[in-house]
C-alpha cells in the first residue's frame, strides 16, 4: 500500500457508477484468507476485481456501488489483532482515501445488510464463485422481499457485472507498462534456466530458480503455478508435478510468467537439457515456431480472435500432411478436426490482472475483433503421446509450445516478451 494511487481508484469506481442503471446496486468482494493446512494460509492475494476498483489489499471486505452511492465494509482497527498481522488501513482511512460516501466496519455487515440492499430493483454481482456467499446473498434478498406488505422493496434479479470486465478487457498504458515489466520480470528468470539446465537435474530446481529470480526483482512470485515439464511431460498440458528428473536427450517445457502489481506474464519457451535439439526435435520446434509468427502477425486491430486460431490450426495440420502424421487433404483433416490429436488447445487467450483475463470472446455469436489496449498470448504447439503406438517412434513423447505476449496496436502487434530468446541459434547459444 505504499504506492497507493487513489486518484486512479477513484476515477474507476465514477466509471462503474456510470454504468449502473437507476435502482441497482453493485456488491463487490474481497478474496478471503485460504487455509491450506490445519492453521497455515496460503500466501494472501487479492481479488483482481476487488483491487481494480479499489487498490486495497486486505481481506474481506466489500465495497458497494450504486448511482448515487458508494461505499465499503472493511477489517476494523483492532491493535491485538494488527499486531499479529499488520496494521489495517480502517474504515476512516478508507474513507477519505477513495472518497468514499459511507465506511462501515466489516463486524457491522450483518446488521447493515438489510437496510443497504432495501429500495434496489437490481442486484449487480458476479454469481457462482463462492456459493456459500451465493446462498447467504439470495436468502439476504428472500428475507427483504418477504417484507413487501411493509413497503419494502428488494432486487428482483441479480445481473453480472459485465460492464466491469469489459473496462478491465482494455488496457491502459499504464497498465501495459506493469505487464511490460512483468515481462521484463520473466525474461530473468527464463533465460537464467536455459543457461543453468543440465542433464540429471530435477524439474524442481529450474522451478526454484525461476521463483527466486522473480522475487528478487520484486515480483509477487509467478502469476500461476510454474509448469516445468521435461521430456514426455510436455506432453501433459497443465503439468505441475515439477519432480522428475531430466534425461541428457530431453526437451524442457516451461510455462511461467511472473506477476508484477497485480499484472501477470504468461509465457512458454522449450529448449533441450544438452547442447542442442535433435534434428527430430529441431524440426518439430521449427514448426510450431513458424506457426507462432504467423499467428503474431495476425494480431492486429480488425482481426477476429478466433480467426488467428482457425488459420493456426490450418498451418499445423498441413504441415503434419506433409510429415505424413495425417492423411486426407487438409479440409477433410480440418473438418473432421484429426489434428486435435496434435493439437488440443486454442491459440491464445486474454492477459492482464489474471492469466486467463477476463472479457468475452463471442458477441451474438461471433467472434470478436481485437482492438487496440488488449493483451493477449499467443501460444500455438505441437505434442505427440509418448504411449501411442501409432505415431512413429522419434516423435513419441515430443511436447513443444512457445507462447509470447502481444499488445494489441493498430496494424504493428507489439510483443511484450520478445527479448525471452525462442530461435534455436539464439537458444543454442546459451546452451554452449
């Protein structure tokens, strides 16, 4: 909270206020203190939503936004607790901070939450991410509605917020700039593993030297759990296990982008544990490199998003023609979708305060176009099951995915993490 910029909070919460109709109120949450084992938390994080409006790091509390109101619930002044925990900014803080219409400690929120729903026709809230919540908020709203013959009137439907992904969808340059030193953050720790891998290794080891690079240069850590993935667990395509050790002839996988602010990186770079890919390897490698490109092209103002996922998918599947791994032409291979056999996931998705960012991808059913201020990756790839026995044998166990991430500026995508070395002379280089 050192760098607390208020003005920039304030002036989002006056842009969700000119979203909300007459008669509806916003009911914004606070991410809650995990319990990982018995007593112990997991590491804190907020609520990307939550800090968006409000840049406040503390647990549990909850803002609320109408019209002609706002205001928050948050942890009261308790100096026995803030020693155990650390001070709390309090209510009166808080307050004045943000500007805020009305602060009320968070103890309050039982008594308080019957008069602050009451006279609202709408309830703005993100439904179905906590049920417990879920449940106390829709009996809240049957408790309020049952008093209608008192004159009281409660929300009669709950609405996503929608409008507040949307805001979060497009980036500032300010917000780029944090993503770009996220970047920044991650090309330390990427580059220091490929030069550190070496044959007998434990996966374990390359994800410790990427942690630390990030938190010595003031990162939150990894903005999502580290995938260090070598030979055949490339293959698994959300691995975490980080256990095995690395054979002399294997390729590494990794997955990882360090968060910075609140904004995170995601990026995937492969490079072998010896001095150089095989020819097998290298080729494979080449292709789905060539694909990356392609698809970094594409990502301009104008271009339908799933539009650079239908030709990616294209340019593989041709190319696994040509190696003789799919048979028919390519539109009966597109059509009957073989190359997913290959090839299993989209080609990117939105990047920001979380991995997978939040906004829409279809509207009415379309695909949207890409504008200037997003973020997004691109991350085409290639795998081949180490088990099935119909692909030939050198390919067997051949995972390979790189992943960039790209700021959306007119017709000139702009990568954010191009200094993360990918070509194989550059890789190689560093393997020597």
């Amino acid at each position: 909270m050192n760098d607390w910029k208020t003005e920039l909070y304030k002036k989002r919460i006056k842009e969700v206020q000119k979203f909300l109709p007459d008669g509806a109120l916003l009911l914004l949450f606070a991410a809650n203190h995990k319990i990982r084992n018995r007593d112990v938390e997991y590491k804190f994080r907020q609520d990307s939503d939550f800090f968006y409006l409000t840049g406040i790091e503390e647990a549990d509390g909850i803002l609320f936004i109408s019209k002609d109101k706002t205001g928050m619930f948050c942890l009261e002044k308790d100096k026995n607790k803030e020693i155990w925990t650390g001070i709390r900014l309090g209510k009166e803080k808080i307050k004045d901070a943000l500007s805020l219409d009305q602060t009320f400690d968070l103890s309050s929120w039982e008594t308080e939450k019957y008069k602050l729903i009451e006279g609202y026709h709408s309830l703005y809230y993100f439904f179905g991410y906590d049920r417990d919540r879920d449940a106390s908020l829709l009996q809240l709203v049957r408790e309020v509605s049952s008093r209608v013959r008192e004159g009281k009137v409660a929300p009669s439907q709950i609405v996503e917020p929608s409008f507040l992904h949307e805001m979060r969808l497009y980036k500032t340059k300010e917000e780029i700039a944090l993503l770009q030193k996220a970047a920044e953050i991650t090309a330390l720790g990427h580059t220091r593993i490929m030069k550190a891998v070496k044959p007998g290794m434990f996966e374990y080891e390359l994800e410790a030297i990427l942690e630390e690079s990030y938190l010595s240069q003031g990162a939150w850590g990894g903005g999502y759990g580290h995938i260090v993935a070598a030979g055949k667990n490339a293959c698994v395509l959300h691995y975490v296990s980080n256990n095995a050790e690395i054979a002399k002839d294997a390729l590494i996988l990794v997955d990882s982008g360090a968060e910075f602010r609140y904004y995170t990186a995601d990026v995937t770079r492969v490079f072998p544990a010896g001095k150089k890919f095989s020819p097998v390897q290298a080729m494979v490698y080449e292709i789905v490199l060539a694909a990356q490109k392609n698809a970094i092209r594409l990502s301009v103002e104008g271009q339908e998003f799933n539009e650079i996922h239908v030709k990616t998918c294209r340019f593989l599947a041709d190319c696994l023609i040509d190696m003789k791994l799919l048979k028919g032409s390519l539109d009966s291979v597109m059509e009957s979708g073989a190359y997913r056999k290959f090839y299993m996931h989209r080609t990117g998705h939105y990047l920001g305060m979380d991995v997978h960012d939040v906004g829409t991808y279809y509207t009415n059913g379309k695909s949207r176009k890409l504008k200037n201020g997003q973020v997004i990756t691109v991350e085409p790839g290639l795998y081949f099951d180490p088990n099935d026995e119909t692909i030939p044998g050198e390919f067997r166990g051949i995972g390979i995915r790189i992943e960039d991430d790209i700021c959306i500026q007119g017709k000139t995508p702009l990568n954010l993490t191009a200094m993360i070395p990918k070509e194989i002379s550059d890789i190689e280089a560093l393997r020597t």
